[in-house]
C-alpha cells in the first residue's frame, strides 16, 4: 500500500475536523506517539490531541473555521486559520505539522482566543 502524501493527510485531517470526527482523524492521522506542542507544553500522544480538541471547540462551540493560507514542503505543513463563534473568534491562528509515512508526528498549535465575534 502506499503512503499516502503529506497533502492528502492534512486535507483529510482537516476534512474530517469539519465533520467533527475527531476519532476517525486520530486513527487515519495520527501516530500514536505524536508530540503535540502548544501553550499548555508538550504533550504527547491521542489523549492529548483530544484533550487539545476539545479545549477549541469548549472556546469556540459551533465555530466556523477559514483555512486562507496552506504551505506544504516535503513531510512539513503550515496551516493559518481564523475561526467565529457566537461568543468568541480567533482572528490569526497558525498550526504546523511534520507529517512522516502517512501520519501526524508533530504538530504545533497557536492561537489568541478574544471574547466576542466582531470582525474588530
């Protein structure tokens, strides 16, 4: 079977995010010992990544995401994001990912969560 690319994991990644499948994306995405890196520290492995999940959609229930830049080198990816919910919005979120053999072994999550949903 081949592996697939570092671009179809991260659309599909992202795809399955936006169906709220959280479960299917870590077993089609993920490594089990992905290193997960964000302001909480280093985590590691798919509890973390649920953990890091669910805190995003606690901060921003029934959010809409925009995904308005994408870069993808080799096994790396760059993604920038912003999101709106009714009660709170990221304006410039920015996650990175090493992707290796079909599989998220690192990813970096940053964002500012600010409360309400003006375009400010």
């Amino acid at each position: 079977m081949r592996t697939r690319s570092t671009i179809q994991v991260l659309d599909d990644h992202l795809e399955r995010r936006a169906r709220g499948d959280i479960e299917g994306d870590l077993e089609n995405n993920y490594a089990q010992d992905i290193v997960l890196l964000c302001e909480k520290g280093v985590l590691k492995g798919h509890d973390a990544v649920r953990t890091s999940a669910k805190a995003l959609a606690d901060q921003l229930p029934d959010a809409r995401f925009l995904f308005p830049f994408k870069a993808v080198d080799g096994e790396h990816a760059l993604i920038q994001w912003s999101a709106r919910s009714a009660n709170a919005r990221v304006d410039f979120g920015v996650d990175t990912f090493v992707i290796r053999d079909g599989r998220i072994v690192l990813q970096t999550v940053s964002y500012q969560l600010e409360q309400g949903n003006s375009e400010a």
